[in-house]
C-alpha cells in the first residue's frame, strides 16, 4: 500500500494509495500533496478521453478527405505523422475493447490499441487494472511477448498432434489391409 507521511515533529499522518510506496511529506504539504494527486487523476482521465476523442475525429477525416488526403491533412494542420494518428486511431477503433483506459498511461493505451495485440493480452491488462495493479509499457510488451511465445508453442503442438493423427491413420489403413490380406489368404 502506498502511503504519504509526515516527516515533521507533528503527529505522523498516513495517506493510503494503489501501490507499495511510502511517500514521506511535511504535514503541512500532505493536503496540498492530495489536492494535486486528484488533478492529476482528473487531467490523465481527460488526457485518454482526448485521446479517444481525436482518434473518432481523424476517422471520420480520413474517411471524408480519403487516405492520401488524409496524410497530407494531418502533416499540414499538426506537424503529425501518419503513425501517430494511427495509434488515436486504433484506440478509438478498439475502445469497447480497453477497459478501464483511464488507468492507463498512453503509451499503455496506444500498445493496447495496437493491430499487433492479440485480444488476451488486452483482456489480462484489464484484469490487472481492475484488481488495482497499475499496468506499465513493460507489462504489455512482456505479456504480448509471452502471448506470441505461447501461441508459437501450441502450434509447434498442434503440428506434432497432427503428424500423431498421420500416423495413427497409416498404422490403421495398414492393420486394416493385413486383416484384409490374412483374411483372404
């Protein structure tokens, strides 16, 4: 549990929070300190809500002005290039798929949103979140790593398990024609 307290001669006061970190402030700062946690909250929250809501704009530019349009647009009107608004983009195509996105940094958010991401991880990550844990970049890569390892693993399974069914189906067609062949004989 993360916990503010005082490093005065007063009486110590404890300020509970999501993480494991002890914050040691002056008594006097551990109002001030809250007051500014909370805009913070407040500023992040809006941080990804912005962050949605421009993805939903450049959608519906980009569907009206068409993809080469599109490009010059968004490098005239912001300096941007077509990477960064494909990733306001994604977030705002895989919304309904992140849950609790304001919990998230935005680099978490664009990582979630990414076309490389494979639904588990972002069901796990939302997981995560909603048990308090605060979710980093490190996390998401790590898991979309261990996801990737996984599925390599089960198809390099799935493989051998069908070469097995090969098999089984030549060992039986082959007893089949020596019951066949002992039969006749």
């Amino acid at each position: 549990m993360n916990t503010i307290e005082s490093n005065a001669e007063q009486v110590p006061t404890v300020i509970e929070h999501q993480s494991e970190a002890t914050i040691v402030v002056a008594a006097d700062d551990k109002d001030f300190v809250r007051e500014i946690a909370f805009r913070i909250r407040a500023r992040l929250a809006r941080t990804h809500s912005d962050i949605l809501e421009i993805g939903i704009d450049l959608l519906e530019v980009k569907r009206r002005l068409g993809h080469g349009n599109f490009g010059n647009w968004i490098r005239s009107e912001f300096n941007m290039s077509e990477d960064s608004a494909a990733r306001f983009m994604n977030v705002a195509r895989l919304a309904d798929q992140i849950p609790h996105g304001a919990e998230y940094q935005p680099a978490v958010l664009y990582a979630l949103a990414a076309p490389s991401t494979p639904p588990e991880v972002r069901e796990e990550i939302g997981k995560r979140a909603a048990a308090g844990e605060k979710v980093t970049l490190k996390d998401v890569r790590q898991l979309k790593k261990d996801v990737a390892g996984y599925q390599k693993a089960n198809a390099t399974l799935n493989e051998r398990l069908a070469a097995a069914d090969n098999l089984v189906t030549k060992l039986e067609d082959a007893l089949e024609q020596t019951k066949a062949s002992t039969l006749t004989t």
